[in-house]
C-alpha cells in the first residue's frame, strides 16, 4: 500500500468513526452547542461536509476551489459559513447523509491523486500534506461534537500525522501570527495513544518539546492551552512554538 493511501485509509476511519457516533442521535441533540463559538453539532457536521466539496473541487480546479472562493469572501469566515447555513436547512440526519456521500466521495477522489500533485489549498501542498489536512480538521471538529455530546474521545495512533502536520506548519503558524520564526532547531519527542513514539528535529537540540501526542495535537487545533496541559517545554525556541501552535489555515 503506498503513503497516499494509507493516509486515506486513515482520514477514512477516522470520518467512519465520527459518522457511526451520529448516527444514533436524536433532533435534539443536533442542536447541541459545540465548544466552538456559535456552531451546534449540525452546523461543525455541515461545515465538514461543505469543506470536503471544498476540497473536491480545489483538486479539480472547479469554481468551489478554496482559493476562488476565498477572493469573493469578504472574511475567512465568510468561507465556511456558506456550508453552515447550507445545513441550517435540513434535519440533522440529512446533513449527516450529506457528509457521509462528501466524505466518501472525497476519499476515492484523494486516491487517485499523484502523490507529487501541488493541491492549491492556501498558499498549496502537496497530495499526503493535503489529505493529512483533511484528517487533522475531521479530528479536531470531531472533539468539538464529542464534547457537545458528551461523548468521551478516544485517541488514536493516527495522531501522528496531525503532529506531523502541527510540525511541519510552524513556518506558516509564524507567518500569521506576524512574528519570525527561530532559527534555533526544535525537537519534538511525543508519546502516542499505543505507547509508540513519535519524533521530529535533531536528537541533539537544545529547544524541546516532550509529552503526550494528545495534548499536543490539541494546542495545535486550538482545542487546549498549552500552560493547561503537562507538556514539557525546554528553550525559547520551543516557548515560542507553542505560543503561535496552529494547524490549520
């Protein structure tokens, strides 16, 4: 199996087990506030659901790319709540129905995609990037509808690729947070959900970031501040990492 897709074997599982949660809901419990402000469970379900035709048609070139859409949009949040008032009209379950066709249509699109295509998503990545994007938003959406529901989440090993993501995007986290980046070389030295360890940056760096890949996954989502959790923080470099953490456009 290749590195792209496993990767979609992974955004899938990770899609099937939020949708399996849904599924058994009552109306009501659609209409839950979410942690995110303003948004029910309906309307992150929706926003998900609009962002992987989103995703679609950016890989197509169509007229839904993100770009395209983000120059007729007066704010950044102008981009996403086309799809949450699209869903504000239906029942739970037919925005539930919605994502489960986007989610799996997306996931057959992604795999058939060359592993060395540019995606035009924001400033553009390419094709492994893209779909670990798509799996770092479905997790950090679906804790905010596991926390409405009162749901316990359970974490994964898939973790890992949104460390990797949450890593990897720190030029960009900089960028706009308006500030430089360091110069100094970060080590990142978390631990997953089975136990594994998962590590980036020279073993010899002075600057470290050391402990569970949950809560450091969750500081980049923005779902969990960073002096909140146990996290170890060696060096100016890595304080200011985790002062600007973002993993998403």
């Amino acid at each position: 199996m290749t590195e792209l897709a496993r990767l979609v074997d992974d955004l899938s599982a990770e899609q099937h087990e939020l949708q399996a949660i849904l599924a058994s809901v009552d109306a009501d419990a659609w209409l839950t506030p979410t942690p995110a402000w303003g948004w029910d469970v309906r309307d992150t379900i929706a926003h998900l659901a609009d962002i992987d035709e989103m995703a679609m048609d950016t890989t197509r070139g169509g007229p839904y790319a993100i770009n395209a859409v983000a120059e007729r949009a007066a704010s950044g949040e102008d981009v996403t709540y086309r799809g949450v008032l699209r869903g504000r009209r239906m029942p739970g379950k037919h925005v539930l129905a919605w994502w489960a066709r986007t989610s799996a249509e997306e996931c057959e699109l992604l795999l058939t995609l060359p592993p060395d295509l540019r995606v035009p998503w924001g400033i553009g990545m390419r094709a492994p990037s893209f779909v670990t994007a798509r799996l770092m938003e479905t997790w950090a959406h679906g804790l905010d509808v596991h926390a409405a529901l009162e749901v316990p989440s359970v974490d994964t090993d898939r973790l890992a690729h949104v460390a990797w993501l949450a890593t990897r995007a720190l030029p960009y986290a900089y960028t706009v947070a308006g500030r430089e980046m360091p110069a100094a070389p970060l080590r990142v030295e978390l631990t997953l959900p089975s136990g594994a360890v998962w590590t980036s940056g020279p073993p010899d760096a002075a600057d470290r970031i050391m402990g569970s890949a949950s809560e450091y996954c969750r500081v980049f989502v923005q779902r969990m501040r960073w002096p909140d959790t146990a996290l170890v923080v060696e060096g100016e470099a890595a304080r200011s990492a985790m002062s600007v953490a973002r993993a998403f456009l």
